[in-house]
C-alpha cells in the first residue's frame, strides 16, 4: 500500500518551455502533497504543500507564477514549471499523506521523482 | 542555525562495521522523526521512524533525545548495500510539513 508514482521520469526541454509534472497516489486517496527539489548534493527543499480543492501553499522565495501546482482529485496533483530555464534544472519529487494511514500521521511517502534538465 | 543539521560524512567503513549517525533539531514542538534513506539518484525510502523509547529494526537502532534535541541512528554489521545517504527527517511547525537534514553520506567497503 501508499505507493505514489511521478510522470515522466525524465524530461529535456528547451529553455523558455513548460513542462508538467504528474503525481500520482495509487492505493490511497491523497487530500496533502508535497513537492520538493532536490539540487545535485543537497538535500530536499519543500516547494510547496498541495490541497486537494484549494491553492497550493508555497515556501518561501518560490514563485507561484512560475510553479503552478493544481490538485483537482484525491489521487493527483500537478507541477507545472512554466517558462523553464536551466537553473530549473533539477529532482524534482512529489510526495504524498495518507490520512487514513495507521502509522504515524506525518509520514508521507515519496514518488520516485522526476529529472529535468533544461537546455 | 539549520532546523535540521547532520554531520555530511563520508562515513567510510569496512564491512562488519558499526557505524552511528547524528542529528540535531531546533523545533522543540516537533512530534514525529524519522531516518530515510537515498540512493544516488533515487527517491528518498523510509527506513524508520524514531520513537521517544527508541526503537530497533534489525541492524538499526534509532534513540530520540528530546531534552536535547538530538536523534541518532546505529548500523551494526554495515553491509556493502548500505551505502546510501541518511536524511534525518523531522517535522515542522504546521501542515504536516516534514524538513530534511543535509544527508550523511555512508560508503561500505568490502
């Protein structure tokens, strides 16, 4: 159970291109998730926290005009890098919470991530 | 001062060895901790959430120290496909919002 999967996972485009990224929860429905980047070592950075039915909460110093999240059903969420540019280049890795899991509730589990890289 | 910080290694060991990882915290609030595990490339994948009483999976034995802020993950008998990155992973103030530590790096030698 609580698996999550991202598509694609891999993207190249040409800058100034958008690209949208799917997450996925598969075995449970998904009111919260995450999306996170992940730079070549370092650690994740939160992008920001998906609702399903509202607007995505975003960390600070992250535009929300140029990462567009949208999150119309318990079992999906999107990212949309919009205008991308080589320093967009990077992991990116949604992540999901099931509210109904037995464990701890703050556990959230991860999609395999998605590597972009913009030329 | 990071909200979560961790030695970033590399932590270079032959195998059979014990090795121990550290992290503090700065949010006294938090509730939940956990250890994950990266492979290069890969998702994060959870190897265990640490419990007050502290807690053994195996090899792993994580120990939570609340009073000062501190969690620690031991591997005993390190095997070669030990060798990944441990993020230390705590949870924030609000939005069941998790904040990861920098990673320490393990290398397992044969």
């Amino acid at each position: 159970g609580a698996v999550v999967s991202q598509h694609p996972s891999w993207v190249i485009c040409k800058s100034g291109t958008s690209v949208k990224i799917e997450c996925r929860s598969l075995d449970f429905q998904a009111t919260t998730m995450f999306w996170y980047r992940q730079f070549p070592k370092q650690s994740l950075m939160l992008m920001a926290t998906s609702n399903e039915g509202s607007k995505a909460t975003y960390e600070q110093g992250v535009e929300k005009d140029k990462f567009l999240i949208n999150h119309a059903s318990l079992t999906l969420s999107t990212l949309t890098v919009t205008s991308a540019h080589p320093e967009d280049s990077s992991f990116y890795i949604c992540s999901a919470r099931d509210q109904f899991w037995a464990g701890d509730l703050n556990e959230q589990f991860f999609g395999p991530g998605t590597r972009l890289t913009v030329l | 001062r990071k909200e979560v910080e961790q030695d970033p290694g590399p932590f270079n060991v032959p195998e059979g060895a014990t090795v121990a990882f550290n992290c503090t915290y700065s949010n006294s609030a938090s509730q939940s901790f956990f250890w994950y595990r990266q492979d290069c490339r890969k998702e994060p994948k959870l190897l265990m959430s640490v419990y007050s009483s502290g807690n053994e999976d195996g090899r792993f034995t994580a120990q939570l120290n609340r009073a000062s802020q501190y969690i620690s993950l031991l591997i005993r008998d390190s095997k070669l496909s030990d060798s990944a990155t441990y993020l230390c992973v705590v949870n924030g103030d609000s939005s069941y919002k998790l904040i990861f530590g920098s990673g320490t790096r393990l290398l397992v030698r044969p």
